[in-house]
C-alpha cells in the first residue's frame, strides 16, 4: 500500500475540509463511544477482566518463541500447513505459491488488517487473480478503490448515500429504479451478488484475531457471518495472522474476547466467533480440503525486544481511534498507511520507519483518552512520546521546534535570566494586548492566532508582583 | 493529624507557580496562596522555578527535561507539599518525573519522593487538607471543563466541583462532553493548528450550547486556548481559572477579556 504518512498535515487539513466526511466522523464520535461506555458500565469486573488480559498477553509476549512452537506442531498434527513470512514481500509470495498450486483465479477475502499491510488485493490483482472482499465495509471500499479508513470498520468514512450511489454504479445488471433506502437493502444486495462469489471462489483468505496455541486453532469474530463462507465453502482456507496473535490456551482466548467486543463496538460477544482447525476431517460435513497458515513477523519480533513491545498487547479493537479527539477530527485516511488513530501512531513507524510516519506520534494532545479505554491497558502516549524522542535523538524533528526548545530550555535551567526575559515578554504582550487583552497577530505564533485569539498577559509577572508585594497582592 | 489545627505547626506548602500562570496570570498564584493559607498552610514561593520541563519532555528533549527537572527537585524537596495550580504540571511532576529518572537510581528516589508529596491544588485542598468549602461569592452561572492531565492522570473530577458548590450564589451547569480534551495539547495547537482548531471549535460549541455566563477550568494552557476561541467567535463567555473564584478573586480582567 502506498504511503501518504509524510504527507499528514495536508491529508488532515483535506478531511477538515470534507463536509461529507465530517458528517460521518460525527457517527464515530456518538455511536461508538456511548456503546462502549454503556456495555463497560453493565459489567462491574470489566477492570479485572483487562487486567487479566493483559497479564495473558505479556505471558505469551515473554514466551511468544515456545507458543509458536506449540501452534505450529498442532496445526501440523490438525493436517494444515504454516508457512512463516519474515516480511509483507515474503507473505505476498506464499499467498501466490498457494494460488499457483491450486490453479485458483478468483479468492473470497475475509476482513484482515494483515492483508492490507502486506497490500495483497494489489499484488493478486497484478497476477490475474481476482480478490473479492466479503465484509461489507471491505466491498464497499474495494468497489471505490480506497483504503479502509478505521481497523474494525473499514467505511466508516462514508454515508448511506455514497454507498447507495456506488452500488448502482456496480451492479448495473439490477433494475435502476430497485429501493436502496435502508441500510438492509443494502446489505441485502451485497449479500445477493457475494453469495455467488462464495461459491465460485478456490481459495478463501480470512485473518485470525487469536491463534489457539493448545489446538492449533485460529479464530475470527465478526458480525457479518461472511468469514464463516469465506473459509468453509472454497478448497483452500488460507489464515494470514501475524506472530503476535497468539494464545496459549482456548480459556484465554474466551477471556480476552470478553473485553474485545466491548471496547470495540459495544457488544457483549460479536454475532459470531468462529474457531477453525485444520482442513476438513472425514466426517465432516464441510470445511475446505486445504488448511494454510501464513505467520507474518514484518518487524514484530524486533519490537519484542525494544520499548515498544507492549504495543503487541493490541487486539486491534478499534476503542483508542473511537475516543481520539484527532481522529474524530480528521478520520483515518488521513494517516497516510494501513493503521490509523492512537495505535497506528505508535505501530506504524514500527513497520514502516519513523523517517516517513514521523507526523503521526507527534499529531497528538496527550489527553490520555486512548490509553483509558485500551482493554490491554498498553501506555500508548507514553510510546509515541518514545517516537518523539527518537525523532529528537535523530535531528528528524523540525529545525525551527529544535531551536524554539533549545533557547527556551536555555533559560529555563537559568532562573534569573528566565526572570528578565519574560518580565520583559510579559510586558510587551501586555501592550501588544491592548484594553482588549487578547492578541490577534503575533509573529511567530501564527499557529495560534490563525484560528483563535492568544490572550494577553495584565502586566507583570507572578514572581515580579509576588516580590515587590512580598507575597500580598 | 489535622493539618489546620492550631496547635500543631503550619503545613509547609511550596507552590509550583507554573510558567503560564506566571508570566499571563498572576492572579491564579495569588489564589492558589489564598485558597492554601485559608485552609491553614504556610505558603512558600521558591524562587528557582521556571517552569517543570514539559515543552521539552513533549518534545522528544530528554536532555534538557532531566536538567530541569533536577532543578525543580534540588528546589522543592525540603517542602511538606508541593502544590500547582495545574493538572498537567503537577502530573508532570508526580507521574512523568518518576518515569523520567527511572535509570538513574539516586536521582529515581529524589523523583519519587518529591512525586509522593505533589498535588493538583482542588486534589489538594480536598483529599488532604480535608477542606469542605471555601468562603467565597459568586453569582453566575457556571461550566466546568476537565482538562486531560488532571483528570486523567490525577483522578481530578469531583475536587473542583465539590469546591464551586460551596461557593455561595454559583450555579454549576455541566457541559456535553466537559471531559473531552480542547486540543490545546501544548505545542500541538500551534504545530496542527488546523486539527487543534476543529477539536477548540467542538468544544467551545458545547460551552455555548450550554450557555454559561462563566467558563472555568484548572489548567491556564487549556483556558487560553478555549478563551482565546470564544473571543475569536465572539462570545460574551467569561474564563476564569477555578482557583479565582474559589478564592474570590474576581477583580482582574477575566481571560482574554476586557471586563
Ligand atoms: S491499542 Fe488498545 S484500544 Fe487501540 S486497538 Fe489496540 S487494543 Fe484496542
């Protein structure tokens, strides 16, 4: 996937712009938050339950070698396959090894954040293999050629009306007067044309939100049911999952679900939660005949070891993008690659180097809101604050922000001249201020007053008045 | 003990003036020294303090962090308490300065010593002065917006609110999300100005939605950035720090206004 992270400034002040946007942003804003602070309310444990899961993920990070092990010896024992990928270019290839095996032309996708960073629909495509989406939001979004633009609801950046009219752009072989007005029609179309997609697919690709270390299995949840096509109806199942979505044990995947789909979109359990375990068995009644499994480190295994490995935890729900203020504001495109919000600030220069996404852990107010609703409880301001020393440390920060800091901090460490300089600021500011005590031009802080007026100080410094008064105003 | 018996000693409290609050509004030290020698404290103002460092903690500058942050330590750690008029430059010091030193042992301990004993001044005067009101008059119509630091790293919520109530003559209205951020985010407002602006412009529509004559928060960073907009939009909204009108110090202009 192309990425636009350098170009982050000029992709927000976009979305800012983009009325339509906006409007869907708001839905983020409302829905998302209220369901999940309505569904922590109705369980009094919820903080024991993400202590816990926490405690089940920093096990398996500290022993992610020996789990691997495990995983892999049971799903050979299932009769699958697993192929190990160090890198996305890696991973694409296995994919197409597969296809080739199998003279597949046409596989049906279930959502996974992986595919998108190994940007597989692009690469099948360029080998005359068609891929097919069969989230919603994924065909949506595939339809308009674009991006998703949040992990767990991939158009989220766009209204009914922009899907109604894609559809009718689409699927021209329906009659143009059909009712498209409910968003169950609308579903309802898609499942129509999806349906013969299923059937017609050779392979299907899912991701996996945990890999059963104990029994070698892998499992989605989702709320659309399409996964459970996706990997049941064609010959071939391929999992693309990368290292860190290990669990030990069937009881600890229960566990973290409990929080997951709570601090996603509110729900006590998604619609289905789907476990799969090797290729079909002879009693079966279904299930495909061959069962992959791509485990993709691309970067992680580094991280395991660096300050940044608590950002393995993540469970990709979706919760610190819903209660960021910067990405109600701007959505997720604007981020320029595959992981948007709070973890994408602090996962994506991880994969794809600080040099180019250097914008999105400084894009940030602190306020702490992602890191209170995690269900992994993982300090995300903390490591993008990491990022930014590293920035620092590198000279990659911009040179006037250097300077500004480095004579500031020159003062501050020398108390009496601090004491002149801002008592001469403090007055001047002070006249520039006027009766109206505010300042609506100020060199220098354009950034300020561009959209908001600074106020002015009344004079004299606290510590000159506290001086001359000897602490009485 | 009770901290404002008579007989024992006064509490030695050092206030953290801050360096906003320093250099735009004196008024919230003189305040801040009110509201803690109201409740019994002897008040000091050491005179080294420039500001706790986080520009530059925010910024990626390690170096120059732990340098004042050493300074801010070497001058403060004598007190009883420490005590700012800030969520986010008390958070600095009681979480961050912890986490800052935690390589380097002799200074960790001088960190978490200091940590232990600073306060946000509400968290202050409520959790350990105990105090359940102050004697103050204000006939208005209130808003109280939770900035981020204090509320989410101090636990700063009820403190304030518990104060204002005493307060006679105030009316305390709650906004619509008064505990989303304003988008000040210190140089982030100037550095994504324009995303700073929609998150300002989000919430100042809340402030006005809910038609206070007052608007009162306890960090001078975030009160500048939601004053600085209102005016920008022309509002009749007056700002004030919590501690001005806790303390009854209404005198001075209010932020960014005139009367
Ligand atoms: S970082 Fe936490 S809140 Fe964000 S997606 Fe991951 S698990 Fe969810």
């Amino acid at each position: 996937m192309e990425i636009n992270s350098p170009q982050f400034k000029l992709n927000a002040k976009t979305a800012l712009g983009d009325k339509q946007l906006q409007g869907a942003l708001g839905h983020v804003r409302e829905n998302f938050t209220g369901k999940r602070a309505k569904a922590r309310a109705q369980l009094p444990q919820f903080d024991d339950l993400r202590q816990n899961a926490r405690a089940i993920k920093d096990h398996v990070l500290e022993h992610l070698d020996v789990y691997l092990e495990l995983y892999e010896q049971k799903v050979l024992e299932s009769g699958g396959m697993v192929h190990w990928a160090r890198d996305a270019q890696e991973a694409r290839g296995i994919v197409l090894d597969i296809c080739r095996k199998t003279n597949a032309k046409t596989v049906t996708k279930g959502k996974s954040m992986i595919s998108e960073e190994i940007g597989l629909n692009e690469f099948l495509q360029d080998n005359d293999i068609e891929p097919i989406e069969t989230d919603l939001g994924e065909y949506i979004i595939q339809l308009r050629g674009e991006n998703p633009s949040h992990i767990i609801a991939p158009a989220v950046h766009l209204n009914m009306d922009q899907v109604r009219e894609e559809f009718r752009k689409a699927h021209t072989h329906l009659p143009d007067n059909r009712p498209l007005n409910e968003p169950q029609s609308l579903l309802s179309e898609a499942r129509g044309i999806l349906r013969e997609k299923f059937l017609a697919a050779d392979i299907g690709i899912t991701g996996a939100n945990f890999l059963v270390a104990e029994t070698g299995t892998s499992v989605i949840v989702t709320n659309e049911g399409n996964g459970d096509l996706t990997q049941t109806l064609p010959r071939v199942h391929v999992v693309l999952a990368s290292i860190e979505k290990i669990v030990p044990t069937l009881e600890d995947m229960a566990q973290i679900t409990r929080v997951l789909a709570r601090s996603a979109t509110g729900q006590e359990i998604t619609v289905y939660t789907t476990l799969s375990t090797g290729p079909r068995r002879k009693l079966d009644v279904d299930g495909p005949e061959e069962y992959h499994v791509i485990l993709l480190d691309n970067g992680r295994s580094k991280m395991l070891g660096n300050e940044f490995s608590q950002m393995l935890r993540c469970i990709r729900c979706g919760a610190c993008l819903n209660h960021c203020p910067v990405y109600q504001a701007i959505g997720g495109h604007a981020y320029g690659w595959v992981y948007p919000g709070p973890m994408g600030a602090v996962l994506t220069p991880n994969l794809i180097g600080i040099d180019k996404a250097g914008h999105l852990p400084n894009a940030s107010t602190f306020c702490g809101r992602c890191e209170a609703v995690c269900p992994m409880l993982i300090p995300l301001p903390k490591m993008m604050r990491s990022w930014r020393e590293k920035e620092f440390e590198r000279h990659l920060s911009p040179y006037s922000q250097r300077r500004g800091i480095a004579l500031w901090a020159w003062m501050a460490k020398r108390p009496k001249i601090y004491r002149f300089v801002t008592s001469i600021a403090a007055r001047c500011l002070s006249v520039i201020g006027g009766a109206n005590k505010q300042i609506n031009r100020l060199p220098m802080a354009g950034g300020w007053t561009a959209h908001r007026a600074l106020p002015a100080p009344h004079g004299a410094t606290f510590m000159a008045l506290y001086n001359r008064q000897k602490g009485r105003r | 003990m009770d901290p404002t018996s008579t007989q024992a000693p006064p509490v030695q409290v050092a206030l953290f003036v801050t360096c906003l609050v320093d250099i735009f509004r004196p008024t919230i030290g003189f305040a801040s020294i009110k509201l803690l020698e109201d409740a019994g404290c002897e008040v000091h103002v050491p005179k080294v303090q420039t500001c706790c460092g986080q520009p530059a903690w925010n910024s990626g500058d390690r170096e120059n962090t732990l340098e004042i942050a050493k300074q801010v330590i070497a001058a403060f750690e004598e007190y009883d308490y420490i005590v700012a008029p800030s969520g986010s430059c008390a958070g600095m010091i009681k979480v961050h300065y912890p986490e800052l030193f935690e390589k380097i042992p002799d200074w960790h301990e001088r960190a978490l010593k200091l940590s232990a004993k600073t306060y946000e001044i509400t968290g202050f005067l409520i959790d350990i002065l105990e105090v359940s009101k102050v004697n103050a008059k204000h006939k208005a119509k209130v808003s109280y917006h939770d900035s981020c630091a204090g509320l989410r790293e101090l636990g700063i919520s009820k403190q304030p609110r518990k104060l204002l109530k005493s307060v006679e003559g105030l009316d305390l209205v709650e906004m619509k999300d008064c505990e989303i951020c304003c988008g000040f985010g210190g140089t982030f407002a100037v550095k994504y100005s324009d995303i700073s602006n929609s998150i300002v412009s989000e919430k100042t529509a809340n402030i006005v939605a809910t038609d206070p004559d007052l608007l009162l928060a306890g960090d001078l960073g975030c009160l500048m950035n939601m004053a600085g907009k209102l005016k920008r939009q022309g509002s009749k909204i007056k700002v004030r720090h919590v501690v001005e009108v806790l303390a009854g110090l209404n005198d001075d202009k209010p932020i960014a206004g005139r009367d």
